[in-house]
C-alpha cells in the first residue's frame, strides 16, 4: 500500500517526489549570535589591554557556566513531567493548575552559554594574537626610528606598488610595499634576538625620488647615462617584485612605528635599496608553483589590448599590478572592485563546473561534472576541497578568499557527509572558524563587505527576487537584479565610511558586468592551467577571455564617465551609520513605489537625471555654472586649474592641478567638450597631474607647454599621456597671440630659449623668439616655478593676468620686460598666493578681484596672510577656493562679480563716485591683437560712495592724505620722495605682521579710531622722520638737509 505523499512533495511528477522541496519557515540563525559574538570580542580585544581582556574574560566563562548549570536544571524539570506520576483519580478529574510561564527556557540559557563562550573564544585568541604584536625589540625600536637595523623576514605577502601621489610641486615616487614576519633581529648594537612579529616593509630604490636635471640629461652622452640608470632602476624593481610568500631574506632598514598602535604590524621597515634583495630562504614548493601559475597566465595575456592585458589576471587570481590607476578609479566609481578582489563569485563559478549551478547548491541532487565522472559523494567532497585549497594558495588568502573558500569546504562537507547544506549556518560557521583562526579578519574592511554581500545574497535577495516576479519579472532577471541591489544596499554603508561617497550607477554597472564575468574568469582559469604546459594554447584561450575582459573595463569606463555616477557622502561612521538608516527608510518606500507603474516610471527618469546631468538640470538645481561666466578656478586641492569660456561647449584650459577626477568633474560641471588649446605652465605635478581628465573625452587642439622641460620625468609624462591621446605638443612663444571667440590672450613669459633647449627641441630649434626679448639664462629661471608660462587674457572687457608659479625673481623680471604693464581687472596669484610676491608688480597691477587656488589644510601654509594682506590693502577682493570652492568670474569692467559655490559676491562697481575714469584709448577689445601691443586699461580705484578720505592728525602726527595699499603713480611720486617712502614704509609693515592695519589711512578706518592703528602709524611716522632726518625726503618739514625741488 502506497503512502500518501507530504505537502511538499503533492505536486511533484517524479514518483521520489520534489527534487527540490521548498519548505516555508524561518530562517536557521542558530549559529548567527555565536559567530556574531566572536567577531566582536575579536573586535574589542585587539585593542585593550591584556590583563583586562582576561578578567573580562572570566568573568564571561563563570556567567556562561552559570547559565549552562540553569539550563541543565530546567531541563531535568521538565523532564520529570506531571504525566508520569501517579494520580488519584480525583485527581485525574480535577484540572490541571495552570503553570506560571517562563520567560527563559533551557533552550535559551544554553545559546547563551554559546554565546558567551564564543565572545570568550574570539577575545582569547585576538588577544593572544595581539600579543605577537608587542613582542620583541621591533616595537621599541621603532618607537626611537632606529637606523641599521638588521633583521630576517619571511615574506608573507605579494609585493606591490604604490599609486604615485602629488605632494606639492613633486610626484613621490612608486615605492614597492609588502608584508612580512621578522623571525631575526640584530639591533644595531649587536644583540640579536629571534622572534615572530609582523612587520611592513617598505622598499625605495636610492635616488629613486630624484629627478636629473643640468646638462646631464641634455646631452647624447646625458640621455644615455639616464636611460642606463632607468633601466638598473628597472631592473632592480623587478627583483624586488619577483619575491614569493615564503620567501626567507635579509634587509637592513629604519624601524618607524605604525600609523596606529591597532595596526595588525608591530614597526614599519624602510629600505633603500640599492642592490637586489638578499635571500636566505628559498619559498616553499607550493608557492613556487602558485608563482608558477600566476607568472604564466601574466605571460600568456602579454599580446592582449592594455585593459584586456591589465584585467584579466585580476579577475581570475586578484593580480591587480598591471592595473593603471585610471581604470582603477573606474572599478572604484562603479564598485566593481569586488571583482578584482577575488571572491566567492570566482570560487563559485570554479565549484559550479564540479557540483553544478549555484542556484542548486541546496538541492539533494548533484549537478556538473561530478555525476557525469561517477564521482561518489566524498570522492566530490575531496576533489572540491582540493580546488577550494588551490584557489586559496594561488589567489592568496585574503579576507574575500578566505570566507568564501571556508563557505565552500562547509557546503562540500556536508556534501561528503548526504547532510541537507544550509548556506547561512556555512556562512555563520565560516566566519566564526575564521575568527578564531586569524581574529585581525575582523577588523578588516574586505571581510566585512564580503560577509555582509553574502549575508545579502542568502536572506535578501530571494525574498525581492520573489517579488520582482510576482510584479511578471522574468525569474532569472529578477534574480540578477535582486542579487545585485541586496548587496549594493548592504555594502553602500561600509563604503561609505571609507571612501565617503555613494555611487548611483553601481547596480545597472554590475548588472551589464555580471554577463562577462563567468566566461572571463572559467576561460582564465583554463588558461591559467595550459600555460605552464601549453603557452600557445593558453595564449587562445586567453585571446578568447579578453573580450569579455574588455567589455567589463567598457563598462566601468563609461559608467565612470558619468557626470553624477558618485557623489560625496559624510565619512566615517557617522556617515555609514546615516546612510544605512537611509536605505532602511528607503526599503518601505520602494515597496509602495513598484506598486504604481507611473511612479517608478517617474523615480527612473529621476535617477536618469542625476545620473545624466544635463548642464540645464544642474544649472536651474544647483545654480552652477552660473550663466555668463568668463572664467572659472577649479577647486583641483593644492594645485591650479583655471578654464576660460570661449563659446558654447569650448574652452581653453590653463593647468590641470594635482588629480585627474578633480578637473575632470570641473569640465564636466562646466560642459565643456572642446579644448582647442590646453595650456600648462609648467611640469611640476600639481600643475600636470591631472592632465588624463582633462583630455577624457573630450576634444583637445594642442597642449601648450612651457620652454624649460623641468623635472624632465613629469615633462616626460606630460609628452606620453598626449602622446596616447594623439595631441599635439608645442612650446609657448614669448610675444605669442592668439584669439579664440571672445578671447584674446598674449604670452609675457617666458622669453625665448636660445641657449637652454629642451630634450626634445635641439639648440638649433627654428622656434622663432621675439626681437628684444632678454635671452634665457640659468639666473633668469631659477627652476621650474620661473619658468611658468604667463598670459595676459581678454574676455568681456576684462582683463586678466595668469601669473603661474612665478618667484620675486622672476616678477620683477616680468615687470621689467613689460614696463608697458598696468591694472588688471582679475589676478591669479603666483604661486598659490605664497609668502613670496614682488610689492611692486602687486601695485602695478592693483587688481579688483584676486583669485587664489589652494587646497584646504595644505601643509605649506598657502595663502600666505601677509599676502592676502597686500592685495586686500590695493582695495582687492580676495578669494580662495580652499575656502570658497570653485569660482567664477562674471561680468564686465562695469559690474565685475564673482560666484562662489553658487552665491554670488559682487565687487564695487566701476561707476560710483570715487571710481578714476579710464584714460581714452586705454580700455581693452574683444578685437584680435596684432601689431604693437597696447598698454591694458588701468584698474578704477575701488571706492565706497559717500565717505571721505581718512586723515591721520592725531597726538602730533602730521596730517597724512596718502592711502596705504593705493598705487603711487611714478608720474606723480617720485620714489625718494616722502609718499614714496612712506608706501615702502607702509608694504614693508603689513608683510610683517602679516594683516592688513586696523585702518587704511593708517590711523582711522569706517570713522573709528583704534590705539593699535595710532601706534601703527605712529612707528611708520617715526621711521618716516628718520628718513627724513637723513636727508631722503627734500620736501618734508623734519627734513636736516632741505633741497631744492627738481
């Protein structure tokens, strides 16, 4: 007789029932609290101190014995239940007393004993693991910097180089970075003493930071002798780069102590190498052969495209070294990283080809080849686990590989063992075993994203997967999509905290990827495996996986490319914690949303729109650009980046500043898509850096160049780039004009280069140079700051003067080759407004707006106040974008303004009644100039209508008439006169306490007298009449030696 079938089973057409039999009930989170505690007190215990970590950790064990003995007692309680006693039979008839309800069962009492042993657990083993940390003489050591310090490591991980960054003017360079485990230590008085502490070694070549400059690099015989030192320095990287985990060497460094004291390393190991590494301990055999296969796949996609060649060993072991930076930032605009840190994606995609889809990793049922092979089910277990453990030696143990690798060996031993495999009871034991094997996991950032996306994928995703199609999403798209949105929901927090944005576009980004990705890696690892035995065939299946390859770096280019594909987020976890209750408040929402097609027709057009941002839509929401600009000055952090509209859409860019992504977002807030000319002032990084996102899809005519090609690396990276980007390179003329729609611009410096060429325009160069200008000489460009291009630019009937990173020297160089130079109307000031300006060209050019480009917290103290002061003194409106952002200039001569951030500051107009009428003939065109040079329009004194000149006529002192900061006319005030020296007087103070005085006339300011200004004036008049007593001054009354006026 045949039994009835249960429910889950009714409906099925086999006669064994339900292949995969889904039962409706809560989810298994028996293991959740206990790996949850261990991660904690892992947390915790990594930082406090030992003993404390041990009382806390007793205290925990008597609780947890406690309450086990509770559990132990109520469950013998209720085993002697009421039933199997005897009972009279009035007593039967009577009714039971009703019981008192126990908040707390046995059940209860014994997970939280779990938990508390668990906590205990993980605490014991963090501590025991921080304790390697604070062992030995290294902490010491480094505590003091020691030098010479000679010690023994084993290699524990791959090295790498760094990303280059700008610090001022230089580009530091590429160091290589890896971590290790000293095993010997000799401190540099003899004592040696053999440990076990994890160290971080850096390694920086001698003279690796320096650039060649002088003859030596402009000459045949230079160039040579720097391309043989380029390629020792090449050389000697690689030998450093070729080490293996395991690997057994001798270095002699400097200990510097880590960055915090919770840092997983106990010193920080600087060496400067100049030979290659010392080994003294061949790797082990396993890691030979991971070297193995990992240098042969890198061999076998050498004849790849540049982002097939970069990518593809990323994706398959996490070999990220060829990786450039800016593909790089596009994996980390649109969080794809995840797909260069291997993970369980790559591992589950390797598992699937044995066990079967991922889908069916719940299913009785085996799939893949292990059926097909006759494979018994702890044959399938053993196989799986030794590719599990392949996958951890050849992609390294990182936290991602590590979780998943753990995650599988669960769901393989309950393979082994024909247990029904739970995947979030393996997800729990897997962190729990993982913490207590290595507690630093949990304080790293990676576990934790990888965690909290596999969390997402087993509790969120199928529930939003179900009703997706409930809503008639076709089932494997609604999977896709729900997979991809749970994990960016649960992951955006965590990013957050550490990167400080939010990224728009990662989910349809990862979406587009997810369509390459498993071709990608199982064509990879097949190549990963033919190369030791087969390049040729490695090399076609390499060829075969660089398309999908390369359409995952398409993909996170263009979606990097777009204007609002990140935003900015408050960092930390302050930042995490907001968006986390974000997205919380957001779910519900979501859920009425879907529910009414024309709203989420209407969130979708929205999200187009942020993610799109027309300049219209920008323009009417954030006010930004404002419309009618004639220049704006990027915020690009300590660097200059300047851009002057010339026409719809088109531009000509002066710098670049220190960062791609900042410039890039400044054009692309900007519209601009046309770059005729591109003008950097000169090499120095702050100033070339950013050049690839400037050129980033747009149109560029001509980068502009300086004539002085120093340093001669960050001359030649400029070169390269446009040498990528096919644009051509050309130097600046002194004398140089040139138009472009409303613009019109003239280059004043620097003056020809008859006798310093540089390495790429020989000494016989047909550049031609301006008749009667002063020939280059090594005085007159003292380095690369004086050799900044400087234009002189119309636009609008404005005038501006870009002065680059120009010294005093070179000012007054500047000045005494264009004596013809007077008022502007915008400055740029030199040299990120630093200490070092020349007075007399500041009064020259007496501007009414002075533009500073500088970043926040700079460590050069840039601007400088008593430069701020100066220009304030001339009656110039100063603006920084450390402080104010990004600002435009708007307007004409009559109503010069400026927005910034988009509130707008307007300077005082030219036409009130203390505004000094422009000689005729002096005012500026919109016209192209040729022929002679006409002298620019001198700036309209700045004046507030209605109030009188100030006066000084106190205690004493003469009566005063002159302004200080007001720019003395030579035609009128000769420089030995009293004026003239009183205005020297006057500039020499404010430099000196570095603010502008109380008052302008020195003594009284807005009608209000002050001591502090009346002593101000009082010293100046003091050294006046000293001057004066000397005789300097033939018209002033206090003078000794009186003379005839000429």
């Amino acid at each position: 007789m045949t039994e009835a079938r249960s429910t889950v089973h009714a409906t099925a057409a086999s006669p064994h029932g339900a292949s995969d039999p889904h039962q409706e009930g809560p989810a298994d989170l028996r293991l959740v609290a206990p790996a949850l505690a261990a991660w904690a007190g892992a947390v915790i215990s990594l930082g406090a101190p030992g003993g404390r970590v041990a009382v806390v950790c007793g205290v925990a064990v008597a609780l947890a014995l406690a309450a086990w003995r509770t559990a132990v007692v109520r469950r013998r309680a209720e085993q002697r239940a009421p039933e199997g006693e005897e009972r009279t039979g009035a007593a039967r008839r009577e009714p039971p007393r009703p019981r008192a309800p126990r908040r707390w069962s046995a059940g209860a009492f014994l997970a939280l004993a779990a938990v508390l042993l668990c906590a205990v657990a993980g605490a014991a083993s963090a501590a025991l693991h921080a304790s390697d940390v604070r062992r030995g003489p290294l902490p010491a050591l480094a505590e003091h910097y020691a030098a010479g310090v000679t010690a023994e490591l084993v290699v524990s991980g791959d090295p790498r180089l760094t990303r280059p960054k700008v610090r001022g003017s230089q580009r530091t360079p590429p160091v290589l970075v890896f971590t290790a485990d000293a095993v010997r230590v000799a401190e540099p008085d003899g004592v040696v003493t053999a440990v076990r502490t994890p160290v971080l070694v850096i390694v920086q070549q001698r003279g690796g930071g320096g650039e060649e400059r002088g003859p030596k690099g402009s000459g045949p015989e230079g160039r040579g002798s720097k391309a043989r030192g380029t390629e020792a320095r090449e050389n000697l990287s690689r030998a450093w780069r070729a080490l293996l985990p395991s690997t057994r060497i001798r270095v002699v460094a400097r200990a510097a102590p880590p960055l915090s004291s919770a840092d997983q390393i106990a010193a920080v190991l600087r060496v400067t190498a100049d030979a290659p590494p010392a080994e003294v301990g061949a790797p082990s055999p396993l890691q030979r052969l991971a070297g193995h296969l990992r240098a042969g796949l890198r061999e076998a996609t050498d004849g790849l495209r540049p982002d097939a060649r970069a990518l593809l060993p990323g994706l398959v072991v996490g070999d990220t070294s060829r990786v450039p930076p800016d593909l790089d930032d596009a994996f980390r605009a649109t969080d794809l990283t995840h797909l260069l840190a291997v993970s369980g994606s790559n591992l589950t995609i390797v598992l699937a080809l044995l066990i079967g889809p991922p889908y069916l990793a719940t299913r009785a049922e085996r799939r893949g080849l292990a059926p097909r092979l006759g494979l018994s089910l702890r044959g399938t277990a053993l196989i799986g686990g030794a590719l599990a453990l392949a996958f951890i030696v050849v992609c390294r143990p990182d936290p991602s590989v590590l979780r998943a690798a753990a995650c599988g060996l669960i769901t393989l031993l309950a393979i082994g063992t024909g247990r029904r495999r739970s995947l979030l009871p393996a997800l729990a034991a897997a962190v729990l075993l993982l913490v207590l094997y290595d507690p630093w996991l949990a304080r790293s950032y990676g576990f934790l994203l990888s965690v909290l996306a596999t969390g997402a994928l087993l509790l969120l995703a199928p529930r939003w997967s179900a009703a997706l199609q409930r809503r008639r999403v076709p089932p494997r798209i609604a999977e896709v999509i729900a997979a991809a949105a749970a994990a960016q929901a649960v992951c955006a927090p965590v990013v957050a905290v550490l990167a400080a944005r939010v990224g728009l576009v990662a989910v349809p980004c990862n979406l587009l990827a997810e369509v390459a990705v498993a071709p990608a890696t199982v064509l990879g690892f097949a190549a990963l495996a033919a190369a030791p035995v087969a390049l040729p065939v490695a090399q076609v299946l390499a060829w075969c996986a660089g398309w999908p390859a390369e359409w995952i770096a398409g993909v996170a280019r263009t979606g990097a490319a777009l204007p609002g594909a990140e935003f900015e987020w408050p960092d930390g976890w302050t930042g995490g914690l907001m968006l986390a209750a974000a997205m919380a408040a957001l779910v519900p929402v979501v859920r009425r949303v879907i529910r009414r097609p024309w709203l989420c027709v209407l969130c979708v057009l929205a999200v187009i729109l942020a993610v799109w941002r027309p300049a219209p839509f920008t323009r009417v929401l954030t006010g930004w650009p404002p419309p009618g600009w004639r220049a704006v000055v990027c915020d690009v952090g300590q660097g200059d980046g300047l851009v002057l509209a010339a026409g719809d859409g088109t531009a000509l860019v002066v710098d670049t500043g220190p960062e791609p992504h900042a410039i890039d977002r400044c054009l692309t807030d900007l519209g601009i898509r046309r770059i005729p000319l591109l003008v950097l002032t000169h090499f120095h990084a702050d100033h070339v850096d950013g050049l690839p996102g400037a050129l980033r899809g747009r149109a560029i005519g001509a980068i502009e160049t300086t004539t002085l090609q120093d340093p001669p690396g960050q001359a030649q990276f400029v070169r390269s780039t446009a040498a990528a980007a096919r644009v051509p390179v050309v130097r600046a003329v002194p004398g140089e004009r040139r138009h472009l729609g409303p613009l019109t611009w003239e280059v004043l410096w620097p003056p020809a280069p008859p006798t310093l060429p540089g390495p790429d325009i020989p000494a016989d160069s047909d550049i031609p140079a301006v008749p009667g200008s002063p020939p280059i000489t090594a005085d007159a460009l003292d380095g690369p700051n004086d050799a900044s291009v400087t234009l002189l630019v119309h636009t609008g009937g404005l005038t501006l003067l870009l002065l680059g990173d120009l010294e005093p020297p070179a000012q007054r160089a500047l000045l005494a080759a264009h004596p013809e130079l007077g008022g502007v109307d915008v400055l740029k000031v030199a040299h990120h407004g630093s200490a070092y300006q020349d007075p007399p060209l500041l009064h020259r050019l007496a501007p009414r707006l002075a533009l500073i480009s500088c970043g926040t917290d700079n460590p050069y103290g840039h601007p400088a106040p008593r430069t701020i002061a100066a220009l304030r003194a001339q009656g110039a409106r100063v603006l920084r974008t450390d402080t104010d952002g990004a600002i435009a200039v708007l307007g004409t001569t009559a109503r010069l303004s400026a927005t910034v951030n988009g509130h707008r500051t307007k300077t005082r107009p030219s036409n009130d009644r203390r505004t000094r009428p422009r000689p005729a003939g002096r005012r500026p065109t919109g016209r192209r100039l040729a022929g002679s040079r006409r002298a620019p329009a001198r700036r309209p004194a700045l004046r507030r209508p209605g109030r009188r000149r100030a006066r000084i006529d106190t205690r004493g002192l003469p009566a005063v008439n002159h302004r200080i900061g007001r720019r003395l006319r030579p035609q009128r005030h000769r420089p030995d006169s009293c004026k003239g020296i009183f205005l020297k007087l006057s500039l020499l103070h404010v430099q000196e306490v570095g603010t502008v005085p109380a008052v302008r006339a020195g003594a009284a300011r807005r009608g209000r007298r002050t001591a502090a200004a009346v002593e101000s004036v009082r010293r100046l008049h003091a050294a006046l009449r000293s001057a004066c007593a000397a005789g300097l001054c033939p018209s002033h009354p206090h003078g000794a030696g009186r003379a005839a006026a000429p």
